[in-house]
C-alpha cells in the first residue's frame, strides 16, 4: 500500500490521450490523503509535460465529497453481500422467466482492457446474453466501420502521434482538439492545419484554413476534394496501381460531383475546395484525421470512407510520414472496442459471427461454441428495447451515464424507467444511477492498476497510485461476486485478467499475446499488434502497421464508392434551425466527473446555447437571455451566447449537462449503428 510521500507513475482518467502523469500521495487528512500530480515527460502524448485543466485537477475526483462509499438498495445502504446475493436472486429469476437475452450489460469506453474483456466475459459466460453494448458505439464505430472496410482493420491512429510533429499539412475533418484533448494541439505546431467545421473553434482559430460546412454536409464535401483532386491530376496514380483497388469504380462514381454543385450543398466556396487539396497534394507529408464531428452522422460510415478515399488518392496511408486517422475520443475508446463489450465482437477484434472466432474464445473460457451467444442490438437500439415485449427486463451498467449522453436522452430514460431491474457500478451519484435499483461504489482510475489502448493504439498501464476509501470495491470484484453466486469463477487481480486477455486475443487482429505488465513499464507503451512468439524472441510491437500492406486478403486498401445524402432531418418551417452538440474545454463526456470538481464548474458552470448575432437578432435573443431549444424530441433550456464563430443557420449546445440529448436524433447509421448526435432541425425561441 503507498504510504506518505510515494510517486506512483500512471496515466490521465478522460481522453483518448492518456497523458502521461505522476501521483505523489502525502499525508491523511480529514477529506483523505494529500495528491499531488505533475505531468510525465516520458510518454510521448505529452512528452512536453503538459496537461489540460481536467489533467491537473484529476486529483479532486479521488477525494470528491460526493463519493459513494457504501452499496445502495432502493436507496438505503446495505453490506455489499446483501446487495450482491438481491442482484443475482434477481438475474436469476428474470432469466428463468424471460430467457437470458432478458439480461443486458452497457459498459463504457472509460473501462481498462481488463474490465471490458470480463464484462464481455460476464455477459456471454456467466448470463449467457447476447445483449451487451457500450457507449463507444456513440464515439468510435462510424470510424472503426470504415477503417475496417478500406484497411481490413481498425487502429484510430495506425501510427504514433509524434509523427504528426514532423507533418508538412494536416487536415482535421470534425475534431476540436484544442478544447477536447489541449495537449494535442503541440503536436500540430509545426504543420498547416486546415480544419473542417461548422463553427470557428479554439482548434479553427489556430488554423492555417478552416472550411465551414453546412452541418451535414462533411461527406459532399469529401467528394468534392476528390473530385479536384482527380480533376486537377493531383492523384498519387503509381500508389493507387500498387496498393489500392476500387478506385476506377470510386472515379466514376464522383462524376456528379463537381465543385460548383458541392459549394451549393456545404456553402464551402470552391477555391477554398482547392487551396485545400492542393496543399495536401503539394507536400511529401500529410496526413487527414477525422473526428466526432464528422463521424457522428447516420451516414458516419460513408464520410469517413470518402475522406479514406480522399487519402488514398493522395497516396497517404501506409507511407511513412503521412496516413489517414480517427481521434479517438473516450480514455479507452480503442482498447474498449476490442475485447468483448461490443455486441458483434469478441476479444481481439474478432467477429461474434466468425466460427473460428468461436471456437477460439470457447477453448478459453472453457464452454462450448454452441454456448456463445450471437450478435446483439447495438447501444441505442438496446437502450430502446429496454422493457418492451422481448426486449430486456434488466441491466447491469458499467462507467456510462445514458441518461445524459444517449441520444433522445428523455425517451432513453423512460425507456430505463420500464426496466424490472437497474443495476449501477459508479462512484458518484450520476443521473442514470439515481434510477438504480441498487448501486455499487467503485474505484476510481488511480485506485486501481490496469491497462488502457490510447488513441494511437499503444497499450499504456495505469497503476494504483492511492488506497481506495473503505468499502469501495472494483468493478471486477463486483462482476466476480456476481458471477461466483450464478455459478463461474472469474478473476479479480487486473494483472491474471490481462494474461487471459493476452491468451484470448492470440491470433485475432488485435493481438496483445506479446505485450505484459513489465513490457508496458518498461518500454512506456506497446503497440499491437504484438503477438507472442516464444521464449526466443519478442515481438517489437507495430507502431506502424500498414507501411508493407494493409490487412485485407490481398494487402491492398480498397477504395469504396460512396454518394452523399442530407441529414436524417432537414430543418424546415417549424423547425428552422440547425443544431450540433460538441464539447467544451472544462468537461468531459456526461459530465459526471467533471461537473463535481470546482475549479472545472467555475470554469465552465452550465449549458449555453451559442448562436450567431444575425439569428440573436431576428429571434430578439441576447446575450444572456435563457434561451428554449425544440426538436421533434424535447426540449431545452441554457443561457444564450452570441458568437460570429457559429453559422448563421446553426445553433451549438455543449453536451455535458442534462438538455442537449434531449434533442438529438437517434437516426442510425446502416452500418456502425451510429446515431446522428451532429445535426438535427431544432427551433430556438426567448424562453417568456
């Protein structure tokens, strides 16, 4: 157990960039022990030493007021026995009436390795559903849809970050890292960004060109760049022939879309489409990122594939010094997609579906094939099901906080109020929580050791720096007491869960089989893949994995065709207005950690509703006003912010209060069941 005055190297608790930081743990005081924490400097996401705002204050989370301590039953505290034996008396009986698929698990893409590998464990071993699904289907699956098809395999960042320090032009489709990740922002120093966004943000400001689309409307304008690029001869056509098929095909299909037809659709002028390209096309080093922003769409999938296209016809992925990437958003948004807690995965980003990938995971866990469980419903389709005829009667939920983060969050929660059984694993009180049936106090990130995959995919190790407070458990004691009453030994120490991950990860895509606790101490992080190969040798890791070939049959990435559609919901007469939901610098995803530390509430204390001073004026809104914000869904109230950084047909909400969702449209996309968190039709009014 640290004692006083002991550093502890660990890693951040929110964004995907885990940066690097060290915790000295000081005397005990009445509020708990003194933290201390500073930035490493030997991790390369922060190499510089630098940490935002939620980074230096992370500490308060440990010590926070607010913390839950004991289990709660129907509100009342209780042991953790009682609690444990109700929760699984309960399981029990609605499975023995309803079948299993009766049960759902919801996990988050907060969550280590380890805990998203034995929640998808849990779900398909010990409760035998099929119905399990996580909040990264809200972030990562529009990218990770795409990539999987252009590449054969999904890695955010299929290269290291630092590599974008040396970078001549960088091109960022939907991303805001200047508030959503700040120590991002000096790894783009040195080369021109061009941003693609609707409002001028922190991350447009810094811009060398910023491109200001119609929400919506980021896949036209993909497909007009290509359209130039081809036009204007600017193709790679040597690095296509070698390493790409499909592009006759993605060639014929931009005919429609020239340059002039696209600036109608985004209002994105023309030369702008150009300098852009040609910027791209210009220099030996380039990359395109895409972000939430433009994934967020229920034609997610589609846009990010035409800016995959966009770089393979510039001859990017692949080539050292240049790629195509997703920022991944959540702390474990990578790693929590690749073990389990997806519906249609198993651990090492294997498909549910896949026979092979049956037989594998059942020789692990010692069951047979026929036992797991197929694919289930995707997170909002889930969510939605929640207590209708055939669809589940309970739900175990694991760091997320639907209520505020689901998309037409007020249907979300009366859905959640249908349930026969809710059961919450948090640490304080959040909104979703509040609706438990029972609760259970658990750890927070520097209470606990286990390893996270950041946004580059290198696989980091949180250790426990602190003693958590007494009678607070993890979350895989939680599941393990759980599973040990319904039958199933499941282990609790992170370090024998990552061994059996390593083992159940072998050979699939995202193989950790070389990588280990001491690897990851020693070497600050491993990328996978990284398989195991003997006693005789080790496996370096693979920062890079596409510079030989891609992971498709043939070792070629593929383009695919793809055509633009409008939004779900256009805006109309009695809903006139654009709305798009993002984040702000102080907070992160629901809110529920963040909205408990002081300083980030002083900095950012409540919701706002941003918009352009032409629309302020013609609604007769200023600044300061509260503002009502209708969908076709709900509606919302926040504190009106007049900004020319907005279009003037568009409205920004923050979403990490109660408000925003309510509003947000749960149109999913085809292929990742993404639902369309950046644009709906809203109207904006002077609350009377």
């Amino acid at each position: 157990m640290p004692g006083s005055d002991v550093t502890t190297k660990t890693h951040c608790p929110y964004c995907a960039l885990q940066c690097g930081m060290e915790i000295t743990a000081g005397k005990v005081t009445e509020t708990g022990r003194e933290l201390t924490i500073s930035p490493r400097t030997d991790i390369p996401a922060n190499a510089s030493g630098a940490l935002c705002q939620k980074g230096w204050t992370a500490g308060e989370l440990l010590t926070n007021g607010e913390r839950l301590t004991t289990p709660l039953l129907h509100g009342e505290p209780v042991e953790w026995d009682v609690a444990l034996d109700y929760v699984a008396y309960r399981l029990s009986a609605i499975r023995a009436e309803h079948g299993p698929d009766a049960v759902a698990v919801f996990g988050g893409g907060g969550l280590t390795n380890e805990k998203a590998y034995t929640l998808g464990k849990f779900a398909r071993v010990a409760l035998g559903t099929s119905q399990i699904d996580y909040n990264g289907r809200f972030c990562m699956s529009s990218a990770a849809a795409a990539s999987t098809r252009a590449f054969g395999m999904d890695r955010g960042m299929p290269f290291p970050i630092t590599d974008l320090d040396d970078a001549d032009v960088v091109m960022l489709a939907g991303g805001n890292v200047a508030e959503t990740m700040p120590p991002f922002v000096r790894h783009l120093s040195g080369p021109r960004v061009i941003v693609i966004d609707p409002r001028r943000t922190q991350t447009a400001k810094l811009a060398w060109l910023h491109l200001q689309p119609t929400p919506g409307t980021d896949l036209a304008l993909a497909l007009g760049m290509l359209h130039l690029a081809i036009a204007d001869e600017l193709v790679d056509e040597e690095y296509v022939a070698a390493r790409t098929t499909g592009f006759d095909e993605v060639r014929t299909s931009l005919a429609s879309w020239w340059p002039e037809r696209v600036e109608r659709i985004t209002g994105v002028p023309v030369h702008q489409m150009r300098q852009a390209v040609r910027a791209m096309a210009a220099v030996d080093k380039a990359y395109i990122l895409t972000g939430r922003g433009a994934e967020q769409h229920a034609k997610g999938t589609d846009t990010v594939t035409a800016f995959i296209n966009l770089a393979l016809a510039l001859g990017l992925p692949g080539t050292h010094g240049s790629g195509y990437g997703c920022v991944t958003g959540q702390g474990n948004g990578q790693g929590g997609r690749e073990h389990g807690q997806k519906a249609d995965q198993l651990p090492g980003y294997r498909k549910i579906d896949d026979p092979a990938a049956r037989e594998h995971m059942a020789r692990i866990w010692g069951i047979p094939a026929e036992e797991i469980p197929g694919p289930g419903r995707s997170a909002y389709e889930l969510l939605d099901a929640l207590g209708t005829p055939g669809g589940p009667r309970a739900m175990l939920l694991f760091g997320s906080n639907p209520v505020i983060s689901a998309p037409a969050a007020e249907h979300v929660a009366e859905r959640i109020g249908a349930l026969d059984l809710l059961v919450a694993c948090d640490f304080v009180m959040s909104e979703t929580a509040a609706l438990a049936d029972v609760v259970f106090p658990v750890t927070q990130w520097a209470e606990e050791t286990g390893t996270m995959t950041n946004l580059e995919g290198r696989v980091l190790l949180r250790r426990r720096a602190v003693t958590p407070p007494e009678g607070v458990r993890s979350d895989l004691d939680v599941i393990a007491g759980l599973a040990e009453r319904l039958g199933h030994h499941f282990e609790t120490e992170p370090a024998e869960v990552f061994d059996e991950l390593r083992r159940a990860s072998q050979g699939g895509l995202a193989d950790y089989s070389g990588i280990t606790y001491d690897r990851i101490a020693n070497e600050t992080g491993v990328f996978w893949p990284c398989p195991d190969e003997g006693p005789s040798s080790r496996h370096p890791g693979t920062p890079r994995p596409f510079l030989d070939s891609f992971a498709t049959p043939d070792g070629r990435a593929r383009f695919v065709p793809v055509q633009h559609r409008p939004p779900a919901e256009e805006v109309d007469e009695d809903y006139p207005v654009y709305l798009s939901t993002g984040r702000v610098l102080a907070h992160y995803q629901s809110g529920a950690q963040t909205r408990r530390i002081a300083p980030l509430v002083q900095a950012a204390p409540e919701p706002f509703v941003e918009l352009h001073p032409d629309l302020a004026e013609q609604l007769d809104i200023a600044a300061g006003d509260i503002v009502r914000v209708s969908s076709r869904r709900g509606e919302a109230k926040a504190v009106a912010r007049i900004s020319d950084a907005i279009r003037r047909d568009t409205v920004f909400m923050p979403f990490h209060w109660e408000g925003a969702n309510r509003l947000t449209n749960p149109a999913l996309d085809p292929t990742s069941r993404m639902p369309e968190f950046k644009v709906c039709a809203v109207r904006v009014e002077r609350d009377s």
